[in-house]
C-alpha cells in the first residue's frame, strides 16, 4: 500500500516535468497565428477591432500586422467562392473564437492599458492563445481522471491520465501547435462524458444546462461532432432493463431536456446569424469544394499511415481497442463506446483529406480520448494484475509509446519530422536522431534507403551542360547556368532508351543537378523537384522525385540540416540514387527533369543521369 502514493507522486512529477521542459525547449518558439489556427481565431479581431466579418480577407496594412497574417488573409478569395450576397466566408465556423474570447480579452486589455498597438496579431495575443491550449487541456485532463475514477482506482487513473497526455498527439497540439480546435473539443468531450454521469447519478437543472451547451459547442466548432449526442443518449444502457430505465428517465426529466435543447440552440444561434450575413442563408455550407466521399472512407490509411495515421503516432490506444474485452467493468459507457468509436472512424475518414494535414498524428481522434481513456485505464488495471510477464511486456510498450512520441515531437519541432509526409523507413531510420544527414532527405522523398558505401562509376547516360546555351547567364561566381522562370514544367529535361549495353552490370541510376535557390521559400507544398522517372508505352513503371530547395548547399558534415531549411543564393549540388528496377527491358524510356511546382525562378547549371555499381 505504501508504493501506490509513492509512485503516484513520480508519475505526476515526471508528466510535469516532462511538459515544462517540452514547452520550455520548443513549445515557447512556436507561431500560432497560421493555418486552420488563424482560421478559427480571426473572429475575435474581426468583431472586437476591425469590424469586418463582412471582408475578413481584407486587414489594415499599417497596424504592424505580420505579414503572414496578411498573405493569409489576402489568400481568403484562392479558397472558396464569394457566398450569394458576395462576400467570402470564413470557413471555419465560431466555436473555438469564442472559447479563446477571455484569453483574447486579457491580451487587448493589456495592449490597451500599456498604449501598444492592440492590432489583435501581436506577441501578447500569441501568447494568451498558447496559454488557451494549455487551460483548455489541463481541465480537460482533470476531467478525464475524474471521470475515469467513477471506473477504476486513484493510481490506474492517474496513470492513464499522463499516457494519454505523453504518448498521444494530445502532448503536441497542447504544448506547440496551439489555436487549433482538437484540445477545446478534448476538453468539451470530456466535460461532456462528466455531466452526463452526473446528471445520470443527481438529475439537477445545472448538469442539463451544461450538457446542452457542450454538446452545442462541440457541433458548432465541428458540425459532424454532433455524433457526441450518441454519449448522453445511450449512455448507462447495457440490458433491457436499463433501456427501459432510460425511457423512464427521458420521460420524468423531459423538462430538463428541453432546457438542455434550448441551450444548444443558444449556441449555434450566432453562427447562423453570421452565415445569414455573409451569404444570405441561415445554413451554410462553406468549405467550397472539401467535402467527404461517403462511399470510399480510407479508414485503414487513416489509422495505420506513416502519414499522420492515429495508431501510427498514438500506438497507446491499441490498448483502448483491446480492452473491449473488459466491457463489463465500464459497461455504462459500453454501449457508447462500440457505438461512438467506429462510426466516429468512419466519418472522419470519408473526408476528403483523410491524413488532416498541418498538424501530428490524426488530429481528430483526440476528441475521443477521455471515452477511450476509460477502457485504457480498465484495461491496464486487469493486466497489472495478471502474470508478471504480461506486466513486464506492458511497461515495456507504454515505455515505448511515452518515449517514442516525446521523441518525435522534439524531432517535429526541430524540422527533422514532417508526419503528413512521411513514410515507415524515414521514421525508423530517423527515430531518436538529433541530426539528419543529407541522405535522410532524400529517404523522406524517395522512399528508398541511400547506398550508404562508396559506388563504382559505370556510365554516363545523358547530361545537360549549360557552357554553351543561347540563354546562358553568369553569376558573380562566374557559375554558367540557365534560369528556368515560371513555366511549370521547364525544357530541362533529360530523356533516354534503358540500354543494357550501356547500363552493363550497374545497380543504380544517379540522378543529380547543380542548382540555387535566388528567392525565400516556406511553403513546403512549392519545392522545386528534380524527377526520375520510367516509362513504357506512356505508361509509368517508376517515378521518383526529390526536393531541390531544401538540399542545396548542405555541407556533409553539417549538423544544421533540417527538412525545411532553405538557403538562398548559393549553389548546391543535388545528388540521389534510385537501383535500377528487376522488372526494367530494353528500350524503357528513362527521364530526369524538373517539376516547378511553386512557378518560382530557380537556377540551374548542370543535370546528369549516370548509372554506378
């Protein structure tokens, strides 16, 4: 009895101590006013300072206002449509605004009393949005063990309570990538899961109102989140009898719930109000043309994808997916889970952007982790008292699941993870690294490890020498090169027939460039990219592509090598290697060229295709 308080205490200690040093080393440098983030939180400038609801994507230009706040803004018409009455809807709907209004009020009194610019955008708001993350999921984590107290002990709650936080991507949307709507829904999920048993166990008037508007926040921040009824409505049936308990109870209580009901309109009566506005109807739809595809959910992508997928970067709650076999312990909440769970899964990956990009792991499933809380904590509480071995096995994994997501948070923060883009060999071979190498660049891109001995030169098959082109231009540097401008797909290309007289006992094809970046690149979306590619009657048999910007000028012994660094103004060579394929004949057409994705200028002086052994 006396380990139980004593390693109650290090769990605690350790879970803030870990986040504090977390926040400390990465968390406090992040930039929140970006994205979906951005998205949310321009209601509260819009109506509080500017007055422009009406034309959000218009913003004041002397206001010291950053500038990507600005091309935000300004990039308002590129995503939908004008609504019928013209104007361009914010696509993201109110709920997290106002759930961040009091952090956002402090800061405005504060650059008001201090005579600062209180343009909305500055550090300070930044600052008390962070701040809004870290309320919004601390009371949402003590909500979770409360809740999971009602099903399990003190120390099997707790415990569960810092896994879900230190090895889910909970961790990294509470401590770095503040302003996005997942640890508000958290919160409100779990607030939801708490008044529901409440109001089960003491039917008072105050548990009805607050169920109502929970529930009316979570659909008007995420409309298909209206799924969250499902909790107070099967909540506590497990048997006939209990249905019929609920029936009585829906009944005696039918005021309340019309009081509750009242509520949630409440809530969504100001987004309406402005969708009435900007477009001229109560409901409307203003995510253009995103939108899900109910006939091809790509569930398996979404739950087991190197690109963002749940269990992928959350492996924790492979224990929240087994433990239905103690349903009996939690079996109020049974009903709710078998039923929520896997039609939550379903929705959510019908969008049409199933990996949720902008963000770590499957960012939607956080709402589910107080429910899925509950079966972890029961789960873990029969097997630490089983055999040893499946005790020792468990601490291994949770072990395991706590470091690995800690570590790839780090590695996120720094650029040296991109989960939206990655793949099972990258993380692997990068897991725990604090230094990429040039090589780990190409893995992201190529999907393909980098022969890491030194090869044998077989031949040359094609090359581009710009020495005596009618466009050549000559840098200070005396480096001859060609500008490609802003066509898409430029005319420096590469092609060739696969020859075997030519390619001889070779295993590899060596693409490779000299070029350099003249402009500052961040979006990660409009690399340059240098193509290989096979083709066979215009059909292609492999295609490999790398990202020019991010590899030039990257020293090999340079410990300053991250996925989106870009260095302007010097010259890089941009070497990888692709082994030449078993399933390649005679004659396929082989081709090296560049894609230019973004219409930026970038200068090249040289292109090779060889083949080494």
């Amino acid at each position: 009895m006396l380990r139980i308080p004593f390693f109650k205490n290090i769990i605690f200690v350790a879970t803030i101590l870990v986040c504090l040093l977390f926040y400390n080393f990465y968390g406090k440098k992040s930039y929140t006013f970006y994205g979906d983030a951005l998205g949310y939180y321009l209601y509260l400038p819009s109506t509080f300072i500017y007055h422009n609801l009406q034309s959000i994507e218009q913003l004041p230009t002397d206001k010291q206002i950053d500038q990507s706040v600005i091309h935000y803004t300004q990039s308002i018409p590129n995503l939908n449509p004008k609504s019928p009455k013209g104007y361009y809807v914010n696509q993201y709907t109110y709920g997290v605004a106002l759930m961040e209004l009091p952090f956002f009020a402090i800061a405005h009194f504060y650059e008001k009393v201090n005579h600062l610019e209180a343009n909305g955008y500055s550090s300070n708001y930044m600052w008390l949005i962070k701040l809004s993350s870290l309320f919004y999921a601390l009371m949402g984590l003590i909500l979770t063990y409360k809740i999971l107290l009602f099903f399990t002990d003190s120390f099997h709650a707790l415990l569960s309570t810092s896994l879900v936080l230190l090895a889910s991507n909970l961790f990294w949307f509470s401590l770095y990538q503040a302003g996005m709507s997942h640890v508000p829904l958290f919160f409100l999920y779990a607030c939801l899961i708490y008044t529901t048993i409440k109001v089960h166990q003491t039917p008072r008037w105050l548990y009805f109102i607050v169920l109502g508007f929970c529930v009316g926040l979570i659909t008007v921040i995420r409309p298909t989140d209206i799924l969250c009824m499902i909790i107070p409505l099967l909540y506590n049936i497990y048997n006939k009898e209990t249905f019929n308990h609920k029936i009585a109870f829906i009944r005696t209580h039918a005021l309340k719930i019309l009081l509750a009901a009242c509520c949630f309109i409440a809530v969504m009566i100001p987004q309406c109000l402005y969708w009435k506005l900007t477009a001229g109807s109560f409901l409307y739809y203003s995510y253009g043309t995103q939108t899900f595809n109910w006939l091809h959910p790509q569930v398996f992508k979404g739950l087991f994808s190197a690109s963002n997928g749940w269990l992928i970067y959350s492996p924790l709650f492979f224990l929240s997916v087994i433990g239905i076999i103690y349903w009996r312990q939690f079996k109020s909440l049974a009903l709710v889970y078998c039923t929520l769970f896997p039609i939550y899964i379903y929705v959510i990956y019908c969008w049409f952007c199933y990996n949720y990009i902008n963000g770590f792991g499957s960012r939607p499933m956080i709402h589910l982790y107080a429910l899925l809380a509950v079966v972890l904590a029961v789960f873990l509480q029969n097997v630490f008292k089983s055999k040893r071995i499946y005790q020792l096995l468990t601490g291994i994994f949770l072990l395991m699941c706590v470091s690995v997501n800690i570590a790839q948070s780090m590695q996120q923060a720094r650029g040296d993870l991109y989960s939206e883009e990655s793949h099972f060999l990258f993380n692997f071979n990068t897991l725990f690294k604090s230094n990429l190498t040039y090589n780990d660049l190409v893995l992201l891109d190529v999907d393909e490890k980098q022969p890491n001995q030194e090869l044998r030169y077989v031949n040359t098959l094609g090359s581009i020498q710009f020495a005596d082109s009618i466009n050549l231009v000559q840098d200070s540097l005396k480096v001859k090169y060609v500008e490609i401008g802003q066509n898409e797909f430029p005319s420096v290309i590469i092609k060739t027939s696969y020859k075997k007289s030519l390619v001889k006992d070779a295993k590899y094809f060596k693409c490779n460039g000299y070029f350099k970046n003249t402009k500052d690149f961040y979006d990660w979306y409009q690399n340059h990219l240098l193509v290989f590619s096979i083709q066979r009657n215009q059909k292609v048999l492999l295609w490999k592509a790398i990202k020019i910007n991010n590899k030039i000028g990257i020293d090999s012994n340079s410990h300053d090598i991250h996925l989106m660094k870009y260095r302007k103004d010097t010259w890089g060579y941009t070497p990888f290697y692709i082994r030449i394929p078993d399933n390649i004949a005679e004659n396929d057409e082989i081709q090296l060229s560049i894609w230019n994705i973004g219409h930026h200028d970038l200068l090249v002086h040289a292109m090779s295709l060889e083949v080494y052994k």
